[in-house]
C-alpha cells in the first residue's frame, strides 16, 4: 500500500523546521560522533521465548491504548533517532501525560550544533487532542509565546515531525495491528513484561482510533510512503505499554532526502500526577515565522 509523501500547509510548515534543522545538524556531524546511543530504558536481552501458541497477541496489542486510559497517567521518556547521510543523531523529551484527559507535555532537547558548543534551549511540547503546542520555538517566535498546529494538518499526524511521538498516539498506533508474535519475557526495571514485534497499519489505526486521534493518524496514513509501520513493543501484565519503538521512513526534502526514523517511547510511574494547563488564547503567537 505504497503512497508518496505529501507536504502539508501552513501548520506543516511550522513544525516541521524541527525536524529539518535536525536533519540539517546530522548532515554536519562526523559518523564517528553521532552513533546512535541505547535508548532510554532498553529492556533487559530476552529469556528463551515461552511456547504458548494458544496466545493471540493481535487483541492485546490493539487494546494497549485503552489500557493506559484505565492506569490514569504515567511519566514519560522518549528517544527520536534519525539517520540521514551516513550519521545518526537523537531527540529526547521526557515529561508526563495525563491518558485520561488526552493531555501531554514533554521538554525536548535538540542536539547541539556541528560543532558541539551549541547549547540549543529545549523546547516544551503540551500535548492535546488534535493540537500541539510548542514553546522556545525560537526562528522570530517570542520567547514568552507558544506556537499552536493543528495535528491533522501534518503530513505525518506528528508522529514524527515534533522531534517526539505523542506517546498516547504511539499506543493508538497500535491499534491498527495487521501482524504480531511473542518473542518472549523479560525484565523492565524489575517489572515482568511480554516482548513483541510486529506490524501496524496506519489506515486501520485511523479508523479505530479515539475521536481525538483519528485526524493525526489519518493524515500519517496519506502522508507517509507507506501506512504499514514495524514495531515492537513490551507490555506489562495489566497490559500497559512500558517501552513500545516504531519505525518510520520520512521525506525530508531534497536536501535531506529519506530519513529513517526510530521513535522509542518509555512509560513508567503509573498514576503520578500529571499537571497539564494549555496556553491561553492571548499566549499563542500569530504572526509569521522567520523561513517559513
């Protein structure tokens, strides 16, 4: 189900200088210095996979998303890693979400420039439905103002152009699983989890997903060159995500050309209090955005 990738309009723009500025930085860097680093949490190497063939893993998976909403609200880590040009460099945002509510924020941090003394100001991501916000936006947006785009209008429903997957979209992503098998048991910080992999379709995710996710996915699912996502993913016994990784492939433009993506997100502290208050009307920068 291949598609060729298509550019959205204004609120495509804004956020995507994001992610070319950090397609830009990776193109600069040598190979030797931006190897990609192990990502936040990884699990502990699998035991031997358990033989339990009776196990349909497609359900469980499909229901992960449901099963954040029942735990309320988690902590959250996450790891963007993308490779262009032969070189590897890393996004991470860390920050909360509130599942109930559909509300997010995470503080992400740039990489620093070629030459390494540039100290990049993260920028804050609030996390809603439908909308993102982002403040320390920098490119002519005052400091004190957040920038707001719609999630819909993006060629990839900001899965990958925030610089961090909106956790609670990475699990409704995987709703749409086509493909699945367990891989086996291991450990997460000495919680037990079940180990998968597989594969998701974007369209089908669309098309299940909560009222507030459906715009985001449905437009990743136009935008991306195909729908089909691989994943993998591990769940604790009441069926959270603890560590779930997609895999994209994103169109970042002439100069970039395609540029593989591993979006890893780590969820943890079950039912911590979560704080989210969106910007008010008079916060939000309207004017124009220096090179967009």
């Amino acid at each position: 189900m291949e598609r060729r990738q298509r550019h959205g309009g204004k609120g495509g723009a804004v956020v995507a200088g994001i992610l070319a500025g950090v397609c830009l930085t990776a193109t600069g860097l040598a190979a030797t210095c931006c190897s990609a680093s192990r990502p936040p949490d990884a699990p502990a190497q699998d035991a031997r996979p358990a033989a339990d063939p009776a196990a349909d893993p497609v359900p469980a998976l499909r229901a992960a998303a449901d099963a954040l909403i029942d735990a309320g609200s988690s902590k959250a880590r996450t790891a963007m890693e993308m490779a262009t040009g032969g070189t590897r460099v890393t996004i991470r945002g860390e920050g909360g979400y509130d599942f109930t509510r559909g509300l997010g924020e995470l503080l992400v941090r740039l990489p620093q420039d070629p030459a390494g003394h540039d100290e990049r100001r993260p920028i804050t991501e609030l996390l809603a439905p439908g909308a993102l916000f982002m403040k320390n936006r920098g490119a002519g947006v005052p400091a004190d103002k957040w920038v707001r785009v719609e999630t819909a209008s993006l060629p990839d429903g900001n899965l990958v152009t925030g610089g961090a997957t909106d956790p609670f979209a990475a699990a409704e992503v995987l709703r749409g699983t086509r493909s699945a098998r367990f891989v086996g048991r291991s450990e997460i910080d000495g919680t037990a989890v079940r180990h998968y992999r597989g594969t998701a379709d974007l369209a089908l995710a669309a098309r299940t997903a909560s009222e507030g996710g459906r715009g985001a996915l449905d437009a990743a699912a136009k935008g991306f060159a195909t729908a089909e996502v691989p994943f993998e993913v591990f769940l604790d016994d009441a069926g959270r995500i603890r560590t779930v990784r997609h895999r994209f492939s994103y169109d970042g433009g002439r100069e970039t050309g395609t540029v593989a993506v591993t979006s890893t997100t780590v969820l943890y502290d079950f039912g911590a209090r979560v704080d989210v208050r969106l910007p008010d009307r008079e916060d939000i920068y309207a004017g124009r955005i220096a090179g967009e």
